[in-house]
C-alpha cells in the first residue's frame, strides 16, 4: 500500500503519474484523509504510481455466539474435582 493522497484540482503537492515504473507508490484515500496533491501534465512535480489498496477482509455474518458450540460450562473443569486430580496422575 503507498502514502495515502487525495486529489485535489489546486493548491496540493504537484505530482506527476510516472510512466517508467519509478516513483513514489501512492493510494487514493476512500476517506478522504491524505496528503493533498494535485496532478500535473508537462510541468515539474514529484512522480508517483497509483497503486490498489489492499482488498478488505472479507466479514462473516453475524451469528449467535454459541450457535453451534456447546454449552461452555459442560467443558470447564474445577481444577480441584475428582476429573481433574485424575488426569495429572
């Protein structure tokens, strides 16, 4: 993922799409929170490349907590019961 940047018509930092493969990579901001820039064509300014940004994390659905698990209290050993001394023998 590069800096994140939004494009602004004036008065950000001038970039320059690079056209070779050198540059700095940069990510356009879906929240609006970045570096301005403004792109511009046949004068100096920085060169960059627009790279992706990372696919989101896919998200399950919600589901009950203890949909398919068992009662959590079935599972829990009292460490000083019979079950428990039994096991470390």
């Amino acid at each position: 993922m590069g800096m994140s940047v939004v494009t602004v018509a004036t008065g950000g930092m001038p970039v320059v799409e690079s056209t070779n493969g050198y540059g700095l990579p940069v990510t356009e901001a879906a929240n609006k929170f970045g570096m301005a820039v403004t792109k511009v064509v046949g004068k100096p300014g920085l060169p960059v490349i627009f790279v992706s940004p990372p696919l989101a994390r896919a998200t399950r659905q919600a589901e009950p907590a203890d949909a398919d698990l068992p009662d959590r209290a079935d599972n829990m050993v009292d460490p000083k019961s019979e079950r428990a001394r039994a096991s470390t023998i």
